[in-house]
C-alpha cells in the first residue's frame, strides 16, 4: 500500500502547529486545525489516505471522537465506506457496546453503537482512523471494541504517531498499523 516520500512528509508536518504545555506542562500538543484551514495541505492528505485505501475493500471508516471524525468522515465520502463514529461514553443515543482502558491515572472507556457494522456481509472490513497515536491506550480499545461489533479492523491509521511513547506496539498484536507522519 502507498505511503508517502520524506519531502511530502516534511511538507505536511510544516503545516502542523506544536503547542508547548498544553494541556499541562511538559506535553507538546500536535495541533491540526492549521492543517485543516490549509486547503492544500487538508486535500493533499485526504488524496493520499484515498490512494491508499480506495482498492482495499474498506466497508466502514470507524473515526475516534473528536478528530477522528473530521479525517474519517472525509475519508468515507472519499472512497466510498460507511462512517462510523467511536465516542466518549454517554454520547451515542443508541444501544452501545463498550471498553475501557486504563490511562496514567484511572481508566477511560469508548462506545459505539450495537449496530454500527450491520451490512450483508457475514465479517465486514473496518478501517480505524484518529489523529495521533500517543500512549495507544485509545486506539487499542477502539480495536477491541470494533471486533465486538462483529467486524474486522484492517488497518488503524493515523495521521502522527509519537514514536518515543511506543504506543503502537500493543495495537500491532491485533491489526496493521499505518502513519502518515512519524515523530520522535
Ligand atoms: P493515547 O490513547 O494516549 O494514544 O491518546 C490518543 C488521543 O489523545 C488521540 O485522540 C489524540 O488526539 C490525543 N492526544 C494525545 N497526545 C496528544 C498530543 N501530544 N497532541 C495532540 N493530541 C494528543
């Protein structure tokens, strides 16, 4: 599957916004509202992730709250899939399934309707999409959650990976990994 050259990748980190100390001291935030408002930036990323995955067989692009959504539901209109949105808990109006994860402190849980995979076909082919990939902590129990939905996560993508926090390294027992951009 296509991936990007280093100069493309240059072009497309430049245009991603690092916040010192939000949302606390010692985290560097990836702010990606300056790709979003960079049309060429925004169209660019978009015709890769389509290049990619337009020949995949992708029935759903699963996007996880908040971001998640803007990449996957552009994705879907793009290539064709369904859009399926993976939320925080208490937000989906309908019958949910559920998992949780532990974070630094405590555990966080994500949700997804019942339904959200019902089509013809007998194991349908999920593609996961956020943002970034930090702890991992998110993204494995979106997976987790994607396969008690009855389906099959092809892929968990994302647009930055924070490669110094490993955080795809549980994930990759369970699905293929894929980001565009990777910082250390
Ligand atoms: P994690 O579960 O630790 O992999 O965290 C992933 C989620 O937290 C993603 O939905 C990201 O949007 C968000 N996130 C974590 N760290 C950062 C960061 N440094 N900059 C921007 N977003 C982050």
């Amino acid at each position: 599957m296509k991936t990007l050259n280093q100069s493309d990748k240059d072009y497309l980190l430049s245009t991603i916004r690092d916040i010192k100390d939000f949302p606390k001291p010692g985290i560097v935030f990836k702010d990606i509202t300056t790709l979003l408002a960079d049309t060429r930036a925004f169209n660019f990323l978009m015709d890769h992730l389509a290049d990619r995955y337009e020949n995949e067989d992708i029935d759903f692009i699963a996007g996880i709250e908040a971001r998640g959504f803007i990449f996957g539901a552009a994705l879907a209109a793009k290539i064709g899939g369904s859009f399926v949105p993976i939320r925080k808990p208490g937000k989906l109006p309908y019958t949910t399934v559920s998992e949780k994860y532990s974070l630094e402190y405590g555990v966080d849980e994500v949700e997804i309707h019942i339904d959200a995979f019902k089509c013809d076909k007998k194991e349908p082919r999920v593609l996961l999409i956020d943002d970034l990939i930090a702890t991992g902590g998110t993204a494995t129990a979106a997976v987790s959650l994607i396969n008690k939905a009855g389906a099959k996560c092809v892929e968990a993508c994302f647009l930055l990976n924070l490669t110094f926090l490993q955080g795809d390294k549980e994930i990759k027992e369970t699905t293929s990994v894929y980001s565009v951009l990777e910082v250390d």
